[in-house]
C-alpha cells in the first residue's frame, strides 16, 4: 500500500479507531525493538516505518481533536507515556 493510500485510510478513520491504531502500532514497534535487541530482525527499515506511521496517527490525533475544540492531550488518553 502506498503512503497516500495510508494516509487517506488514516484520516478517514474517527478518533476510536485511530486511538486503536495506534495502539496497534505502538505493540509493533515494541517487538520489532526486542527482535533489534536479540539480533532477530531482518528488516530494520521496519522500525522507521513503524515509527513514522505512529507519528502519522498522533498528527491526525492531535488535527482531530484541535477541530472538535479540546485539547491535544485529550486525544492521547493514557497514552501521556511515549516508549
């Protein structure tokens, strides 16, 4: 899938469903770190692709959550912690 592809799936996406994606990509990018770690991981591209989409769904988050008049850290949840 290409990153214009992705990034229009993303936007149609509410914020439930992006806080769940994210989610999702924060669990990957936590194995994809303890396969680096143990020397396991063959594709190391995968971590910054990984970690851009969580950017990505944080931006779109944050544009969400400015529209609907609340502040961006009430997008975030609990999720106040970055790994």
């Amino acid at each position: 899938m290409k990153k214009t592809e992705t990034k229009r799936t993303l936007a149609g996406k509410n914020a439930v469903e992006l806080a769940t994606e994210l989610e999702a990509l924060l669990k990957e990018q936590f194995g994809l770190r303890m396969q680096s770690a143990t020397q396991q991981l063959a594709n190391t591209s995968k971590l910054r692709d990984v970690r851009r989409s969580i950017a990505r769904v944080r931006t779109l988050m944050g544009q969400k959550a400015r529209e609907a008049g609340q502040p961006a850290n009430a997008a975030k949840g609990n999720e106040g912690a970055r790994a």
